[in-house]
C-alpha cells in the first residue's frame, strides 16, 4: 500500500489479564477455590495464591492504566468469587469487589471487556464432573445471568470462554479432566459440546437482559501454513484450521458444527453425545455473537501424519494435543524467529489471521491476546528496558494497521498483559506486562509496580492512536 489506513477514533486499545493469574487472595473474602487452586503446579514455577496481588491494589492498578491511556481494560471475573461453589450461594464480597473494580475503571474513562470464565473452574463443580457433568452448563448460565444483574449496567463488552479451544485440545492442562480416562479425546470432545451449550446460553441471556450489550467468545486462533506444497500437507493444513480454528467459532457463528471436525469425530470414535434440545440452542438466532475477539501469539506450521505419530506438538509439548494423530503434525517453520521460551513469532501471520476471520464470519474483531513472555531484567534505579517487547508489539500493530487497510474491521487490541502476572506454566519469571511487579518466584519482596520502558511506548502509541507505529 502507499498509504496506509488510520485506527478507527475509537478503537479500544488497552491490555489483558485474567483473575487467576494477577488477583491473588486465592481464598479471601469467601472466595472458594478453583480448579487451579487445587492443581498440582509444575515443579521449579510458583502457585497462584499471592499471584500480583492485584486484589489489594486494583486502585493502584486502574491508575497506571489510565496514566497509559487506556481506553479499555479486558479482565477476567473469577467464577469461585461471585459462586464460591460454583451456583446456588453468592458471595456479597465477590460482586463488591468487582463493584469496586469495574467503578474505577470507569471513574477513570477505561472501558472494561469482561471475560466470564478464564480457566478457573470452580473446583465444587470440577469434583461433580465439571464440564463432562451437564449441570456445569446450567451452573455457567446461572453465573453469567448474576454477572449481567450486577455488572450490566456499566459493562457493555463481554467474553465468555477464554481460549476453549486451547482447554479442549491441550486436554488435561488445566486439571479439569482425568487423565486416566480410556478415551480422553471422546470426553473432552464431551466437554467441548456442553461448553458450546453453556456459551449459547449465556448470549442469549445476554441478549435478553442487556440492552445495547455485546457478547463474543475468545478463542485462541492462529493461521495455518503447509509445510511445503505438496497436496497432502495442504490438506493437513485443512484439517488443522477446521479441527483447531473453526469447530469453535463456526459453532458460535453459524450454530453448527464444523464438517470436516464432525467427519474427524466419526472417524475417531470422538462423536459427543448430543441431548434432544441441545442443537436448537446452539442455533437459536439470539445465541450468534456481536463481535469475535480471539488472542493471537503465532501461526502454525503443519504435515501430513501418516497416523502413527505419538501424540506431541512441534513445540515438544507432552500434554495430548488432539488432531495430531493423524490429521496432520506439527512442524518447525524455519521463516520465524523464536522467543526465549521457544515461541514462534510471526507478525505477518497475524495479518493472515485477522483476514482469514474476517472473511469467514464477517464480524467486527477485538484482539484480546497477543504478546511477548520473557526473563526481563530490573536494572539500577528502577529501569526495565525490554526494548524486544517494544519491537515485537510495534510488528504486530503494524499489522494491525495494515489488516485495518485490507477491509479488517478490527476494533480493539489489547495485548498480553497489561501488568505482569503469572504465566499459566512456566511461573512468574515469565513476563508479558508494561509493568512490572516485583517479586520472584518464591520471593513475594515488596511487589511494588515499576514502568518498563515499553509503558512509556505504549502510552505514546496511545496518545497517537497508533500514529507512532
Ligand atoms: C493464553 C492464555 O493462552 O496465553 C493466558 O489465555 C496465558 O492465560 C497466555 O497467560 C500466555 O501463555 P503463558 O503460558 O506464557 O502464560
């Protein structure tokens, strides 16, 4: 292009979290615990419990928000504080907390992008059977109905699942699935069914009690390269984007299930079972979202599987990662620069992905994820110079920009993370965040926040709606 297209005068820029992984207070106030709270973490990588303690210093928090210039702030609501057992008890000091929270993003101008469920399923519910156990899908419509009573009238965007795709292909990640089972993939296919149901509830739900609100899901998509040409790892490619990327959002979408997975679950003996009902809600009309956000880190490189692979992902990752026996494999893309934690990164893939939605479902996008984790350095006085978070977020909004010029109709980016915060496992040593929060991994030290330098970057990027990229 010669010239490049503006961000809209409106585009939400912002950052993400979630509740596990920066509040804290695991068990203050009545909050009951979570799936997360009961795993067993990975040995040499702190737990959840202190986390950044964001649950003491939420004020300090909004402020450095809004010294940055935010215009909206995506965070998590953790299902075990407002359901301590996940349904039937509220808990008053859960909903005052987010009260208070949601007033002082507003006091200060920042919009907030709520996401129901990060994760952290009530562990009351998990030891029911969690997501294999149906009354979890009424349980979620039940909590997203409270949310709605009590936050719907200052919370106009909300997210229901966060990344379900990822829960659903990385299987027992997360602990909420027994992984002695006979047949993982059939149960979490399972489990997969019943959290499409409860996301169809709560948007209709939302549409109902919500005027002017609007819902979307959050998954993680990333675009798909053949290893090379030949037909068959085209086809692997294929099989990756409807098995990975649109099972979840052609059911949100269109209210049906994707083809090509369906084929897959019939072949694989994976085919959930489907109650009488359960398919005139995922079609109903008022269950189809307002906008699709997703999180973005990189795309994937596939092959063909001739089906004797051992069930790993190209990034060596032990955990079962369904569709790679198969259906396709994992393969290094020797174009892409890795991360320190081994993370492939790919800002024109990130183009890819914003065209490849768009043009699929043809609804306004929100990047809820996208971001840099590494080991950075607390130098004399104060300083973080992570100038490398700075080059890879200024690629990645350069895209952005240049999708906006395709036709993208891309409303809002809010990287990973806003402050820094827990990684989901590899501990608190992996940052993401524009500030930093002093601690170690078994050393809480004072947890004072610190602006690195990419906050003062950000802040201009703000300021300059992107005019600085
Ligand atoms: C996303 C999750 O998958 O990636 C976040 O939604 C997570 O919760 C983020 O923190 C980065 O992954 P990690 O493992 O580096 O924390």
């Amino acid at each position: 292009y010669e010239s490049l297209k503006s961000f809209p005068d409106d585009f939400l820029w912002g950052a993400s979290t979630s509740a596990y992984q920066i509040e804290g207070a695991w068990d203050e106030d009545g909050k009951g615990p979570s799936v997360i709270d009961m795993a067993q973490h990975q040995e040499g990588v702190t737990d959840f419990k202190v986390a950044s303690d964001h649950y003491h210093r939420y004020k300090e928090d909004v402020a450095l928000l809004a010294e940055m210039g935010f215009k909206t702030y995506r965070f998590s609501i953790a299902w075990t504080r407002i359901y301590p057992k996940g349904t039937v008890e509220i808990n008053p000091k859960g909903i005052e907390f987010y009260n208070n929270l949601i007033d002082e993003l507003i006091a200060h101008d920042i919009e907030p992008l709520v996401t129901m469920y990060h994760f952290d399923l009530p562990y009351a519910l998990q030891d029911k059977g969690g997501w294999s156990n149906r009354e979890t899908i009424d349980a979620f419509a039940n909590y997203a109905k409270t949310l709605y009573e009590n936050f719907g009238d200052r919370v106009k965007y909300w997210l229901t699942i966060n990344e379900q795709n990822m829960m659903i292909l990385h299987g027992d990640a997360i602990g909420t699935l027994d992984s002695n089972l006979e047949n993982p993939e059939k149960e979490l296919y399972q489990q997969n069914h019943h959290m499409m149901l409860a996301q169809a509830k709560a948007m209709i739900l939302c549409h109902q009690m919500l005027d002017g609100a609007k819902i979307g899901p959050a998954p993680n998509i990333s675009a798909v390269y053949p290893a090379t040409s030949k037909p068959e790892d085209v086809l692997a490619a294929n099989n990756f984007n409807a098995i990975r990327n649109w099972l979840y959002l052609d059911m949100v979408c269109f209210g049906r299930y994707n083809s090509v997975a369906w084929s897959y679950f019939e072949e694989k003996g994976y085919v959930p079972e489907i109650q009488e009902g359960d398919m005139e809600i995922l079609a109903d009309a008022t269950a189809r979202p307002d906008f699709i956000a997703f999180n973005y880190y990189s795309t994937a490189t596939v092959e063909a599987s001739r089906g004797n692979d051992d069930a790993k992902n190209s990034t060596g990752d032990q955990q079962i990662v369904i569709g790679e026996q198969g259906v396709y494999k994992g393969h290094t893309n020797q174009y892409l620069e890795k991360t320190e934690f081994g993370w492939e990164v790919d800002p024109v893939g990130f183009r890819v992905t914003l065209r490849e939605i768009y043009s699929r479902y043809n609804l306004p996008l929100i990047v809820t994820e996208n971001g840099l984790g590494a080991f950075d350095k607390l130098e004399e006085g104060d300083v973080v110079n992570d100038d490398y978070r700075i080059e890879y977020l200024k690629k990645h909004i350069k895209q952005c920009q240049l999708a906006i010029t395709d036709g993208v109709e891309l409303f809002g980016y809010c990287p990973w993370s806003a402050i820094d915060l827990v990684s989901t496992h590899q501990g608190s040593s992996k940052r993401y965040g524009f500030i930093y929060v002093n601690r170690e991994e078994f050393d809480l030290k004072d947890l004072r926040r610190i602006k690195k330098k990419s906050f003062y970057w950000y802040k201009d990027v703000i300021a300059s709606n992107g005019a600085i990229i």
